[in-house]
C-alpha cells in the first residue's frame, strides 16, 4: 500500500502519544512554565474538571505574554490558547495533517469521545511516521542539504 492510502487508512492510534501534561486555568503562568521546562515540551493543555479549556504554547509565550509584559504571577486563562481544534484517536494520520496544515499548527490535543485529553499529536509524530514509510531515503540523507559525496570510500 502506498503512503497515499496509508494516510487516509491509518488511525492515530498507530501513533505513540505520550499522557498529557496539564495544569488547570488558574495556574500561574510562572508554575504553568516551570511545569513545560522540566517535562521538555513546549505546550501543556489546560483542564479543568477533566475538560479540555485551552492549550498554552511557546508560541503563546512569544506572542501574548512577552510582548504585553503580563506577571508571571497571573493565571494561565488569560494568555491561554481558548477552545483549541482537537482530534480524535480514530481520525486518519491524513486528517491530522491537512488539520494541522490548515489551522498551522504544531500541537493538537487528541481528546476520546467524552471531549477529555488523551495526548497531544505533534508534528515530530508526524514525521516520525513519514519516516516508517521512507526509512532508506530519510536515513540515507546527508547532514547537509545540497551535500554530494565527492569520491567513493574504499576500493
């Protein structure tokens, strides 16, 4: 089958996504940040009640806290990602991605059927699955773009 078909056949549960990180909307912006450095990511979901209210971003950082010069002190609500676009575990990888391309996004809250979180697709699981369908051309790379070997080794 071809990468095409696999898009549209596979579901996002061929994807390993990791539980995700969340803090609820009265969190304060400097715990909501501490909490995204020590686990490595770059966004964490806020919930409340278990119900997914937002998503909070590098990008938000950059774009509505630094700018604005808000207290790190003041709940995450306000520069929060409201009502992000989610995506369910039995949507095609190809949704995901033309989902992804039309809102630019780089993190997408996959919820159940309830509307509560599961994990959060990105776009290094996307890749990570273009890869399995490319190994030897993606492997094969060069680490430079526009690199070609010179001479062959051996012989």
């Amino acid at each position: 089958m071809g990468l095409r078909a696999s898009l549209w056949k596979d579901d996002l549960s061929r994807l390993e996504l990791k539980p995700p990180l969340s803090v609820s909307s009265h969190t304060p912006l400097r715990v909501t940040l501490e909490t995204m450095q020590k686990a490595g990511t770059g966004h964490i979901l806020v919930c409340d009640d278990g119900k997914l209210v937002g998503i909070f971003t590098e990008r938000d950082l950059v774009k509505r806290v630094l700018p604005s010069g808000v207290s790190l002190d003041e709940p995450v609500a306000g520069c929060m990602t409201t009502r992000p676009t989610t995506i369910r575990r039995s949507d095609s990888v190809g949704w995901a991605i033309r989902t992804m391309h039309d809102g630019h996004y780089r993190h997408m809250p996959v919820v159940d059927d309830d509307g509560r979180p599961i994990g959060v697709l990105s776009v290094k699981h996307i890749v990570h699955y273009l890869v399995e369908h490319f190994p030897s051309a993606v492997y094969n790379l060069p680490p430079e773009p526009g690199q070609v070997g010179g001479t062959r080794e051996g012989a």
